[in-house]
C-alpha cells in the first residue's frame, strides 16, 4: 500500500514539473514571438523613413557618391555600391531582415532548450530593434559617407568624425588607404585566414574594387593594432553583427592572439578600447547591451533540469545570406 501511495506522489511531482515547463515555455514563446513584431515594426517603419528622406545620412551619402562618380568615373561602380544604403532595399537592410527571418524560425523551436538558448534568440531580436532606430542606422551610415569624403581629397567634408590627421595621430592609428573604415564591417567583406594562419581584408564582389586602392592587403594583427575610430567598430558592432558573424570575428580574434603568443608577442583585441570621435558623437553613441528575458524564480529548477545537454550549445544563425552571414 506504501509503494502505491509513493507512486502516486511520483506521479503527481512529475505531472506539476511538466506543467511548470509548460507553463515557462508558453510564456517565453510569447516573449519571443511578441519581440519579433516589435522588431519587425522597427524595420518597416526605418524603411519608412528612408524613402520619406527624413535621415540625413541617406541624403548625404546619395550625393557624395554622385559627386564621385562626376569627378573619377573609375570609381562610378564603387561609389553606386556604397549609396545602396541610402535606399530601402541596401545591404544593410537586407541583413537586418535576414536576420529577423532567422531569429523569428529559431524561436519556434528554442522554447524545447531552455533559457539560456531562448535568451540568445531574444538578444537577436533586441538588437535588430536597435539597429533599426532611424538615428541609430543614420549614425550607420557615417563610415560610408567619410569613406566617400576621403576619396574625394578633402573637397567633401567628414561627418561625425575627426579630420583624417587629427584622428590617426589621437587613435595611434596607421592609415590603411581609401576604405579603411569599412574594414572588419561584415557588410562590405570578412576575414579570410592563409595557409599561414595570417588573417586578411577579403572585400565583397561589389567593394572589390578597394583592394586596387591599398598599398597591400589589410592583415588583421596591423589593423587590430592599429586601426582608426569607425562607427561600426566602435559603436555599433554589437547591434549590426549576426551570431554567426560575431562568432567568425572572434574566432579569427583567437587565432591571431595564440599565432602572437607563439612569437613571443602580446596581442589585445581590436575593441577592448574605444577609438576617439568628436564629442557629439561620444554624447550620443553608447556600447548597445541586448536586452534579456525576465528571469523566473519559480521555474528556474525546471528550466535547468531540462536543458542540462544544452549547456555548452550556442545559438546561432544556420542560414548564410546576405552580409557575408
């Protein structure tokens, strides 16, 4: 009789701890879901603004690149290139939306992993949110203005930014050529490692045309050393780089610090510190910080019981589009 009641209680306990993982997964599917409509109305509302011409940046960079185009019709397909971004359907918004379309098909099933996967998914969509607040992409939208600015010879004025020679000698910086600041942006390229273990600045198809205006390739432990202030590097990498992206920056990160530890060198990451801009800038820019889901006291058992096997997964993106995703 004592055996059948502890049955009995077994079942009970285990029927509550069901119900309790249920319960949670319901509400984070609901967080999830209801976070992919927010960022989803970000983006369409962005777009939004683009065609309506309210960010400056998009108007600016239009016409410096038509400036460019008059003045050297070499860099006529370079300079189209990087005014896509001043419309609707750029690269940088066809990421944001590939994105999304990845997060949101990854929230129907991470529910079944737990928190800490379910969290990573809400990051995502947290930080397509933020890169999608017009002020935020306008800001975006800088490192290619400047990048026109300078191919111009000082006839178009930078935006956002110091003057060339004031930022190389405040940021320790070397000057990498025409470009530079669109380095390590996965928008315009990636890193690409040698049978020597070097990593180097592989352009996109469409910027490819860069590479003909560097001294030499951009090797990744110079650039880490050296670089100059950008906003994406120094502002905006954490809202405008996919998992998948950011996992492939840190891998080359950790290759080329162990491949200078071998020679006896020290090598610091290329963000541990901010590059200086004009104040204005530092005001209004700060380091993005993913928002996370609220954490359950009352669940937090159940949710760490069932994901045990997950614990050394990560979430990551399985498609592979646009953006050098």
């Amino acid at each position: 009789m004592q055996k059948i009641q502890w049955a009995w209680v077994f079942i009970l306990c285990h029927s509550l701890l069901l119900i309790g993982c249920s319960s949670e997964q319901d509400k984070w599917q609901q967080q999830l879901d209801q976070q992919a409509v927010i960022s989803a109305g970000k983006i369409d509302r962005l777009k939004q603004h683009i065609a309506a011409g309210h960010i400056a940046n998009t108007g600016l960079l239009s016409q410096y690149a038509a400036i460019i185009r008059k003045d050297n019709p070499e860099l006529d397909e370079l300079s189209r290139a990087l005014a896509q971004d001043a419309g609707i359907d750029g690269p940088i918004i066809r990421s944001l939306e590939s994105r999304l379309s990845d997060a949101k098909s990854d929230a129907g099933h991470v529910v079944a992993m737990g928190s800490e996967q379910v969290n990573k998914v809400y990051q995502e969509l947290s930080a397509i949110e933020a890169a999608a607040q017009p002020d935020t992409y306008g800001m975006m939208l800088s490192d290619p203005v400047n990048v026109l600015a300078d191919m111009s010879q000082g006839r178009l004025a930078r935006v956002a930014a110091l003057s060339a020679e004031a930022s190389a000698r405040i940021n320790d910086a070397e000057d990498f050529g025409p470009g530079s600041q669109l380095v390590g942006n996965p928008q315009y390229g990636n890193w690409q490692t040698n049978s020597s273990g070097n990593s180097f600045w592989h352009w996109y198809g469409q910027y490819a045309f860069f590479s003909s205006l560097f001294r030499s390739p951009i090797g990744y432990g110079s650039w880490g050393r050296h670089r100059d202030y950008s906003y994406y590097n120094d502002y905006g990498r954490s809202m405008y780089t996919s998992p998948s992206q950011r996992k492939n920056q840190q891998s080359t990160e950790r290759n080329t610090r162990q491949k200078f530890k071998k020679s006896g060198q020290r090598f610091s990451s290329p963000y541990a510190n901010t590059k200086q801009t004009t104040s204005a800038v530092a005001r209004k820019s700060s380091k993005f910080q993913p928002r996370s889901l609220p954490r359950s006291t009352t669940t937090q058992s159940t949710a760490s019981s069932t994901t045990s096997s997950y614990r050394n997964s990560s979430y990551q993106s399985s498609r592979s589009r646009f953006g050098g995703k």
